[in-house]
C-alpha cells in the first residue's frame, strides 16, 4: 500500500474514521493547508480509500467501504464497523 507511505495521507483518513467531513474541515483538525489536503484526496480515492458526494458547493469525502479500506482498517489496528455493533450487542 504505497499510497499510505506519506503521513498526510494516513492522517486525512485517520481523520475520516469519525465521519464524512469538507477538505476544509479535513485540513483544519490535522493542521494542514487546504492545498495540501486537496491534492492527497485525487491519491486517496485512486486508490478506492476515499468517497466524495456533492453538497452545494461543498464536496464531502468519507472512507469506502472497499478492499482496500479493510485492508487499511485492519493495518491501523480499527475494528470494521460490524465488530464493533457486535461487541456492543453482546454487553
């Protein structure tokens, strides 16, 4: 997974592990320029981490639920989705 090899871009998707989120908001809670997050998205959806939708003038990017985001989940040690309503369920 070269695509994760530079550090903004495990730190944008980190950052998208609690929800949908505008670059701005994206590039703000990592404490980076906007330009800086804008130009690791292109590399992030190519590599079909990452989702994008319209809202207004707003573009919305969220983590995909792909091969390749569980391979990532399971890289950073983040249970899916589904393990974590089954740990819950069981309490």
């Amino acid at each position: 997974m070269k695509v994760l090899s530079g550090s903004h871009r495990v730190r944008i998707l980190t950052q998208l592990l609690d929800g949908e989120s505008c670059v701005g908001h994206i590039s703000t809670a990592i404490n980076m320029p906007i330009t800086a997050a804008s130009q690791q998205l292109p590399v992030l959806r190519g590599a079909e981490l990452l989702l994008h939708r319209q809202d207004g003038q707003l573009r919305l990017y969220s983590l995909s639920n792909s091969p390749s985001y569980a391979l990532l989940r399971s890289t950073l040690g983040v249970p899916h989705e589904d393990s974590i309503n089954d740990l819950t369920n069981d309490q």
